[in-house]
C-alpha cells in the first residue's frame, strides 16, 4: 500500500510542476494512467495509483493570480539605487558586459537616446548669435581678413579642433574638461590675425566647448576670461620668451575663474578645488605652449606675417640685407636711419613698428641691381644720367620698385613686405626728369614720369613712404634748426596729401600731425647743432687728419611737392631715394 501512495504521489507533483491550466487537465490526466503503467506494478496497483491521480488532479496555472504573487514578491524586496555621475564610463571598449551595466546604459538612455531638439536649437541660435558678432566685428574693423579664404578657413578650422578635442577629453573623466586648452585658439587668433576678434574667438569656444561637456557656465568662464587676457596680451609678442609670461597669465586667470566660481557655489571642499584648480592652470600653460609652437607654421599657411617673422627678417645676418650692404652701402645707411623715423611715426600712430622698421630696411632693396645709378651710391664717379634720356632714367628708378619685389620673392619674403616696398613711392612724379624733358623739348604728359604705384594701401606702407622722403630730404637742409626742420618735415607731409597718395590708406588728419611730429623729433635728434672744434683739432685737420665737422650729408633731391626734385648742392645729380 506504501508504494502505490508513493507512486501516486510522485506522478501528482510531476504533473503538477508543469503547470496545468483548464484546456490541458484532460490530457494530464491521460498522462497519468500512462505514467501508472509504466512503473510496472500490477494490474489492481496500476489501477488504484491512475484512480488516485486522477482524482486529485486540479487546475492550478492561474494567470492573474500568479502575476498578483510576484508582484507581491518583487514589493517584498528593498529597492537599490545606484547613482551614475556625470561622465562616468558605464562600459568600456572590450568589457564583458553585465545585465546590471545595461539596466545602467538603459536608465541613462544610451541604449535608446532620444534626439533633444531644444537643446539643438539652442545651440543653434547661440551659433548664430556668436556668428554675426564675429562677422559684425570683422565687417567693421577687420574687412581684409573677410576677403581673405586662407584666414576665414584657418579660423574655422582651429575651433573646429578644439571641439573635436573636447569631445574626445570630456568623457575620460569628470574633471578631464578642464584640461582641454581652450585658450590656445584665442591667442593664435590674437597673434596672427586680431585681438578684438581673439577675444570674440575667446567666448565662442568657452561657450562651445562648455556645451559639449554640459558644463556651460564654468567652462565658458573660464575659457573667455583666459583667452580674452591672453588675446591683449600676445598681440605683437616681440619675444618667444614673451609666450612664458603669456601661458602664466592664463593659467592664473583660469584659475583665480575656477576656484571663484566654485566658492560662489559651495559644493566643493578646499581639495577638490584645488585639484581642478591646478588642471585649470595646466591647460592655460597648454594653450600658450601649443600656440607658441604652431605660430610660424600657421602664419605660413595664412600668409600673414608674424612677429617672429619680423624680428628674423630685421637681423643683420639677413643674406638679403648682407647685400645692400656691400652692394649700396649708401642705400643701406639710408634705409637704417630711414627705419628708425618709421618705428618713431609708427608707435605714435597705433601702427605696427616693427614692419615698418622692416619695412623701411628693404624699401630700396631694388637698388642693389644698378647701385651706381643712385647717387647714394657714386661718391665720385660722377653722375650716370648726365648722359642718359630723361625718359631712360625715368624707367631706371621704376625699376627699382618692381626689381625689389622680384628679389623679395626671390628670397621668399612674406607678401605684406613686398606690398610695403611696391608702394613705398606711390604714384609720384619724377619731377626733376620731367622737367628735363620738357626744356628738351620732348612731347610728353606729367603722368608718363610717375612710378607705376599703387599708391600706399596700409599704414606701414605710407609711413615708409613719408620717412624715406624725410630722410633723404633733410640731409640737403641748409637750415637745420628745429623750426626749419619742424616746417620741412610738414611741407613734406603736406606735399603727399595734396597728390593724394594716402588716399587709400588708414591714415587720418590726426595721424598725420602725430606722424609729423615724431619724424620732426627723431630728424631734429639725429641733425642736432655740433660744438665748434678747437683750434687744436683744426691744426690737426690741416695736417692730414680728417675731422668731419658737418655730421655729413646725402644726395636725396627732394621738396615740398615731390622728392624727385633736385635740392641745390655743388654738383646737382638727380636721385631717388
């Protein structure tokens, strides 16, 4: 009796394990006789075990009743929250991934992101919002660099870069957004091209950068107020150990920015703040360090001339400057002291002196091809266009403007300094040769004896013209006072203005007293009164000791209407400085 009880019991929890809903007892019950039979009792055992299991044989899958107790079973188990903070790597590259690590991803919303489209148009109107600032400004004060496809697109292309770094910084850690060296681009954009629009640069990329890593307010911060100090204070760095002291000041904006914004939040304690603190003050140091690095490649690329650049072009080893030297060693005094009247009206007029020095070294750089053809340069072997035509001569010194900038670009010069020397004579007559044309009787028109131009377009371009006339021209003053200097170098000026060659450029009334007054102090220092020598020194003289008391002179030939013009000397030669 115990194992027919046994055997019905056993058969009765078999098929009951599996669940047996309405539709299915009829054949569970089926199963059971089957089951009896093959456990090969006999026939009245077999029996009684299919009778017990039949009658005890219930429905007992209730869907609803079965989805109420787990529920109450899932309510019985305390809940458990995991926290994700922002940043934080979910799943790494190459990780087994974890039924926990997906229920993570899938309440962060990686595995199904659903498109934000506010926060696109938002970043949509703050991009063109910050587009038409940049685009207003350069419209306004900068319009060359508009024109200009290489600058637009080295613009584009740099914030563009300290984008796509940010993207891939951002997500290494929480704090890796701070190192990401924002105020690199600013200063780049400073250096080669404008500090207003380096601090316009400044703003658009903290704000950008700030948006990749939903960090808005203390990222755009930092990356304006570094970038904005650094764009004042690299525009023509004269020194590459000047970018030291540029990286120092970024780094300490950045930081004093970092820990003032979070002091002002107080949800940080003191060595978390000066934790991201000091990644603040490595990017700053960063961003000096990579601009410094890509100045002088980039400034290749745009074409635009860098500081660095100048100071390399002004040493005298300079191979080009080397051969002025020997060649036209007149034409190489010339354009020395030329230079520093240039530097001088450059720094009162806001201009860059340093090109203009530059400038101003290479202006008669064409010179070296017929040295002897300018009297700088004959000393006594007599003046070369006694025995020439007018009109020979006069294309003699053109081409000393379009031979000089074919041997800038021979030695590969940038293209602001051939401009400068292509237009340092402007449009002016050959006064001198056009006269002597005329008393020779020959049929031509004033304008068949101006320089081929174009007039100056830049102010460094006409402060080179203004001082290479000055220059020349009071070296043949007679009243070298400081009243007649003062009134020479104006009627100087005043003679550019009437021929209106700085038409086209920047330069304003204001400019031009400030200019006048500049070159009239350097010409007044340069030509100051001498003390008469003693008898002593002039006994020595006449012994055969040369003693030059007259602080020399030059050959320029200039006046108020046109530096063309012979001044009276002892043996008039006609000159073009």
């Amino acid at each position: 009796m115990a194992t027919v009880l046994k055997s019905a019991g056993d058969i009765l929890q078999q098929l009951e394990s599996n669940g047996i809903k309405a539709d299915t007892l009829k054949s569970a019950q089926d199963s059971a006789q089957t089951r009896a039979a093959a456990l090969h009792l006999d026939s009245t055992a077999g029996s009684v075990v299919t009778t017990l299991v039949r009658a005890y044989l219930k429905v007992n899958f209730l869907p609803a009743e079965t989805a109420l107790k787990r529920q109450q079973a899932s309510d019985a188990v305390p809940p458990v929250f995991v926290t994700v903070a922002q940043g934080q790597t979910i799943i790494r590259y190459g990780d087994l991934v974890t039924p926990f690590q997906l229920e993570e991803a899938q309440a962060v919303g990686l595995l199904a992101p659903k498109t934000d489209w506010a926060r696109i148009l938002a970043v949509f109107m703050l991009v063109i919002i910050l587009f038409a600032v940049a685009l207003g400004y350069l419209m306004q004060f900068r319009p060359a660099i508009l024109r200009d496809p290489r600058q637009l697109g080295t613009l584009g292309g740099l914030m563009l870069l300290v984008l796509v770094v940010a993207k891939l910084v951002v997500p290494i850690s929480p704090n890796a957004q701070y190192l990401v060296p924002m105020a690199a681009v600013p200063l780049l954009v400073a250096a080669l091209m404008d500090p207003g629009l380096g601090i316009i640069v400044a703003l658009a990329v903290g704000l950008l950068t700030g948006i990749v890593a939903d960090n808005v307010l203390p990222l755009t911060l930092i990356g304006f107020l570094g970038g904005a100090i650094g764009s004042i204070y690299v525009h023509r760095l004269e020194r590459l150990g000047q970018w030291v002291s540029a990286g120092i000041l970024v780094a300490g904006a950045q930081f004093v920015t970092l820990v003032a914004l979070s002091l002002i939040e107080r949800h940080q304690s003191l060595d978390e703040i000066l934790s991201i603190g000091v990644l603040a003050v490595i990017s700053g140091l960063l961003s000096a360090l990579i601009a410094a690095g890509s100045l002088t490649f980039l400034g290749e690329i745009m074409r635009v001339i860098t500081p660095m650049k100048l100071l390399e072009l002004m040493t005298p080893n300079n191979p080009l400057l080397k051969r002025l030297m020997v060649s036209a060693p007149g034409t190489y005094n010339h354009s020395i002291v030329a230079a520093n009247l240039a530097e001088a009206a450059a720094e009162a007029v806001g201009a860059n002196p340093v090109l203009a020095r530059v400038g101003c070294y290479f202006h008669d750089i064409g010179k070296i091809r017929r040295p002897h053809f300018f009297v700088e340069n004959q000393a006594d072997i007599g003046n070369i266009h006694e025995n020439l035509s007018p009109t020979t001569s006069s294309d003699i010194l053109n081409a000393h403007v379009t031979e000089g900038v074919e041997l800038l670009k021979q030695y590969r010069f940038p293209t602001t300094i051939r401009e400068i020397v292509q237009q340092h004579q402007g449009t002016t007559v050959k006064r001198f040769f056009y006269r002597q044309a005329l008393e020779q009787g020959l049929d031509v028109r004033e304008d068949d004896f101006r320089y081929p131009g174009p007039r100056p377009r830049s102010k460094e371009a006409a402060i080179v013209m203004i001082a290479d006339t000055v220059e020349a021209s009071a070296r043949t003053l007679k009243d070298r006072s400081t009243e007649g200097i003062r009134d020479h170098v104006h009627r100087m000026i005043q003679g550019f203005v009437r021929d209106g060659q700085l038409d086209e450029c920047e330069l304003s009334f204001r400019d031009l007293r400030l200019m006048e007054e500049a070159m009239a102090n350097m010409v007044v220092s340069i030509y100051h009164a001498r003390i008469e020598y003693p008898a002593a020194m002039a006994d020595a003289a006449k012994g055969g000791v040369a003693v030059d008391t007259t602080g020399g002179g030059h050959d320029g030939t200039l006046d108020a209407d046109d530096k063309t013009i012979p001044l009276p000397r002892p043996a008039a030669r006609p000159s073009q400085s």
